[in-house]
C-alpha cells in the first residue's frame, strides 16, 4: 500500500505598505522642532507660519516648511549658503521593492538630492539665482515655492535595508538691495511602499519540520514493505 503525504508548507509572505518612519518635512513636530530632520547637522525648525515669509511660501496639508531658524521678517536674512537638510529613515531587512515619490520646493533653490551619500543625479540646469551675479547648478529654483511644489522626483533604487539617509542641498542666494528679507527654507512631501517579505513564524516552522519526520518514517516503513 502506497501513502501519499501532502504538506502545505508556509513559505515567507510579501506585504505591501508604506516606509514606517519616513516622515514629510514638518510632521514629527515637538516644541518648534523637527524631530525628524536636521539641518547642517543642527536643528531643523517648523517655520512659524503665522508672518513672513508666509503666504509667500505657500502651506500644504500634506506637509510644512522646516528653515534653519524658526522665525524670519521681511529684514533678515539667511547667510548666502548652502544648507543640507537631512532625515534618516529604516527599511526592512528583507525587501523585494520600494519606491519613493517626492514633491519639493526651496528656497531660494535645490541643488542636490543625495541617497546614502551618493547623489540620484536629477536633471539640473545652470541658472544665476536672485542676488547673484554667477550661475548656479540647481534642479529647481524658488519659484516653485509659490505655486506649491516643484518637480516630483521618484527613488526606485539604492534604497538598502536598515539605516538610510536622505540629504537636501538647499542653496540660498546672496542678499543684495533687490534681495532683501531673504529666508531659506525647504518643504517635502513622501508617498512610499516597499513590499517587505516576512519570514514564517516559528510555528509555522515547527509544523513544517513535524512534517518532514512524518515523510521520513512513512517513507521507511514503505521501504519495508517493497
């Protein structure tokens, strides 16, 4: 007589959600401050919205401005600089896929997008940004701070599991008479998914291994028989 076994084995599931802790500009707010992001390595401010430069920098639902300072007036001024604005977020230790989308507007423009210290390379131009009189390589200059966002921008690769570090170089121009009151700030908004595969769980491993004993002596039994 001939036993045939079948053993429903539980392999590893994928889910689909979005990256845990990777938060839009102004979102993890405690006392002023980002909790989520840094800026040159320092604080990043949520920008008091209730004066200047508001409602020149346009507020979204989605997301708010985060500055190196909390609170400007139409005098003063940023240093003529380049700030990088920074958020680290984890990934699982075992994913298939994963995308990022970002919209994004600075002030006065976005230099660089860097993943894990290596640049994405988005498409820039040469421009000379207001009070300067050299040209800049930017991906996209401050205007885009008025309408809402600027370019969106996809990450669909170099993401790896564990710690990962995004960096926003954020060029403010330099302040001259025709550029006076002259703030510098930086405003994203992320939609995410990663598809992370989950292992089976010891119970489910225990079964499985319960189960291949069960084969091996009906198995052996068989043979005693043929």
């Amino acid at each position: 007589m001939r036993i045939i076994v079948m053993i429903a084995l539980a392999a590893g599931s994928v889910m689909s959600a979005p990256i845990a802790n990777l938060y839009s500009t102004g979102q993890n707010s405690i006392d002023g401050l980002d909790e989520r992001w840094t800026v040159n390595g320092g604080p990043a401010f949520v920008t008091n919205s209730s004066h200047y430069p508001f409602p020149l920098w346009k507020k979204t639902l989605v997301a708010n401005w985060i500055s190196p300072q909390a609170d400007y007036d139409s005098s003063s001024d940023a240093p003529d600089t380049t700030f990088i604005f920074s958020t680290s977020f984890n990934m699982p230790a075992h994913f298939s896929s994963a995308s990022v989308l970002m919209l994004v507007a600075a002030d006065n423009a976005l230099q660089d997008v860097q993943l894990n210290g290596i640049s994405l390379e988005y498409l820039a131009a040469m421009t000379v940004l207001p009070g300067n009189t050299f040209p800049t390589r930017i991906i996209a200059d401050g205007g885009a701070f008025i309408t809402g966002f600027g370019p969106s921008m996809n990450i669909a690769s170099g993401l790896r599991p564990g710690l990962n570090t995004l960096d926003f170089y954020v060029r403010n121009s330099a302040t001259t008479t025709d550029n006076a009151g002259n703030p510098s700030g930086l405003i994203v908004a992320f939609t995410s998914d990663v598809d992370s595969i989950h292992a089976p769980e010891p119970a489910s491993l225990g079964v499985l291994g319960a189960g291949l004993a069960l084969i091996a002596l009906l198995s052996r039994r068989q043979q005693r028989y043929f």
